[in-house]
C-alpha cells in the first residue's frame, strides 16, 4: 500500500498539545483495565521487566521491535503504535528553535 505525502502530513499536522507517549497508553488502556502487571506483560512479550518500565514510564521510545511486540499481545496494529511515538517524537523537535534556511536552500519551489 503506498502512502501519499499529503496524507502523511495531515496525519501528522503540528499539535499544540503533546501528543500522549505510546508506553502511557499501553499502561493506562491495555494493562491497567487487564489487571496485567509490567511483569508479567513482558514476560508475556519476551522482553526485560526493565524494558517495558522504561517505555511506559516514557523514560523510553516505542520502537519498530517493540510495537510489534505490543502489536501481536494486543491484537493492534505495529503502524499505530509507531504513529503514536512518532506524533511525539515530531512534536518534541517541534519546540525547539527551528534554523531557518533561505529559499536557496529548498529543493522544490514554494
């Protein structure tokens, strides 16, 4: 399936909220309901107790490995658990000053 460019980037249009980290709503909406402790849900995942502590206390990025992980225990999709992180990775960058390059530098016309 091919994405359009267009569509990418109203999908990922500036917030002025930050966007919730994907390791919040793991804990907050799959496992808290479950009754699922971090232990046994990365033992489930085959990953580290530590590893999942640190990605849903946001002290870590959700990455393709573990959103498929996350994925294939939560009957969910890889790619919205990426869009997630992604929406706040590009938010993050998005507070902090912004080089701004002349229109010599651009590679198509405005």
């Amino acid at each position: 399936m091919m994405i359009s460019v267009h569509f990418l980037e109203e999908m990922l249009m500036e917030q002025t909220r930050k966007p919730v980290h994907p390791g919040r709503v793991f804990l907050l909406d799959v496992l808290a309901p479950l009754g699922v402790s971090i232990t046994e849900a990365a033992h489930r995942m085959g990953i580290t107790r530590k590893a999942l502590s640190e990605l849903v206390n946001e002290r870590s990025s959700c990455t393709p490995q573990m959103a498929l992980r996350i994925a294939e225990i939560t009957n969910t999709s890889a790619e919205s658990w990426l869009t997630m992180q992604l929406k706040l990775d590009l938010w993050k960058v998005r507070q902090k000053p912004v080089i701004k390059y002349s229109k010599k530098t651009l590679l198509v016309p405005s």
